[in-house]
C-alpha cells in the first residue's frame, strides 16, 4: 500500500480506498476504539473484515471496532443514532447515514442496498446536526471524524445539491483536514433519461476527513 492515499480512488474498489483512509488517518493500534453507528452489511469495512488463511481478520489491529445500526445487520448494537449512549470516547467515528433525500430522486444505483431514500431534507439535516452536536463529546481530542456522503441530483425538483458542502458547512464543531473522492463504477441506466439535464450525471462519493474545533476540545 502506498504510504499516503490518493485524493481520488482511481481503480480501486470502495473497501480498498476506505483502508487506505482510514489506515492514513486512524493508523491501526490495539489502543485505539472506533465507532461505526450507521454501519448497514459493512461494505466499507469488506477488507477488514475479510479473513485470512489462519482466519483472522484487519478488525482485530484495532482495540475495538463498535457497529450499530437502526437496522439488525447482524451487528453488536442495534439503535438509532440518536439513542446512543457512550460512556468511552473513541479514536474515531465512521459516519455515512442515508445521504440522499426524497425517493426516486437519485441516480445512484446503490440505492437497491439501503431502499429508497423516503427522508425528508430536514431528516438528511439532522443527521448533520447528530454529529455536529453529539459527536464531539463522543470524540477523544484527538480524534477524527469520516463522514461519506454525496451531492444529489433531485429529480423532480430538477435541481442539484451539493450536500457535500452543507455537510462541511454543518459541521461548525468540526474543521475538516481532508477530503476523498470515490468514483463509482457502475453508473444508474436512468440518469442520461432525465430530458434537459440541468447538470452533469453525479458519479461519486466523498470522504470528509474531520477533527475537532478548537474550542471542541477539553470542552467535555
Ligand atoms: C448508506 S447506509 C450505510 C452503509 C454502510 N456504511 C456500509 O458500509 O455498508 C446507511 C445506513 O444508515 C442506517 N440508518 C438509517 N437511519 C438510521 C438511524 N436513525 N440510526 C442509525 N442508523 C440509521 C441504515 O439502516 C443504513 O444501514
């Protein structure tokens, strides 16, 4: 692997571009404790989670890795975000809640994974607000935050949001460091029908790389 990542993923697959995030910015250690509350069938996690020939796993490098989900993936906790308690701080939170809004609105074809995307905008912005006003207390000073999340096309409004930037905007607690660009392989067969296309067809994710503020730290 090469000793810093590249800003974009290039060829590699969304499990090999997230290793090489995560392992730049959260370097493994058996000290460290990291929190994955919207962690679905862990498709981001495929290489740690991946056994080799003596069976063991790239999870075990890390103290700890805690998944929760609203939904029973099979994971050790099942809640909603906003119900969680912690009474530990964490080396790192891997946040990517549903990012889209409105159903049908999309042109991403993973949405066949998560269901359609039935929240509402206000729903979309307050998964924002969980982590702006939550996650630092739930962050040890010097840890870091990764969000993934995406711009959208909408549809029926016919218009573009770059939900990406209100992410960053949102997120007043935090300073981003660093940010990803995965590029989807696959692209929806119903995004070129969409007549007059005001904007490009969206064929990537982000990774937000955050820390706390300043005035976050030893707040809590
Ligand atoms: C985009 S998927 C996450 C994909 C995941 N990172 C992976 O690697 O497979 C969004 C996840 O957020 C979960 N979710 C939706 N609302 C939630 C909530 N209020 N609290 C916790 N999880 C939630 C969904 O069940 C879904 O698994």
């Amino acid at each position: 692997m090469a000793k810093y990542p590249i800003s974009h993923n290039g060829k590699k697959k969304l499990g090999e571009f997230f290793r090489d995030i995560l392992s730049f910015h959260i370097p493994a250690s058996k000290e460290k404790i990291l929190l994955d509350p919207t962690c679905g069938r862990r498709y981001l996690w495929e290489e740690y989670t991946k056994p080799d020939l003596s069976g063991n796993t790239r999870l075990e490098e890390y103290g700890k890795v805690i998944f929760s989900d609203v939904k029973d993936y099979g994971q050790e906790i099942v809640s909603d975000v906003r119900s969680l308690k912690f009474n530990q701080q964490f080396d790192g939170i891997i946040y990517d809640p549903p990012y889209f809004f409105g159903y049908s609105g999309s042109d991403d074809p993973r949405r066949e994974d998560y269901g359609d995307y039935v929240q509402t905008y206000d729903d979309l912005l307050e998964f924002m607000e969980i982590a702006n006003e939550r996650f630092p207390s739930w962050l040890k000073d010097h840890g870091k935050l990764i969000v993934k999340c995406a711009d959208q096309y909408h549809t029926k409004e016919r218009r573009f949001y770059p939900h990406h930037y209100t992410w960053i905007d949102k997120l007043t607690n935090f300073e981003l460091i660093d940010m990803f660009i995965f590029i989807h392989h696959r692209m929806s067969p119903t995004a070129f029908q969409v007549k007059d296309r005001p904007c490009s067809v969206i064929m990537h994710t982000y990774f937000l790389v955050f820390k706390k503020a300043k005035n976050m730290i030893r707040n809590f």
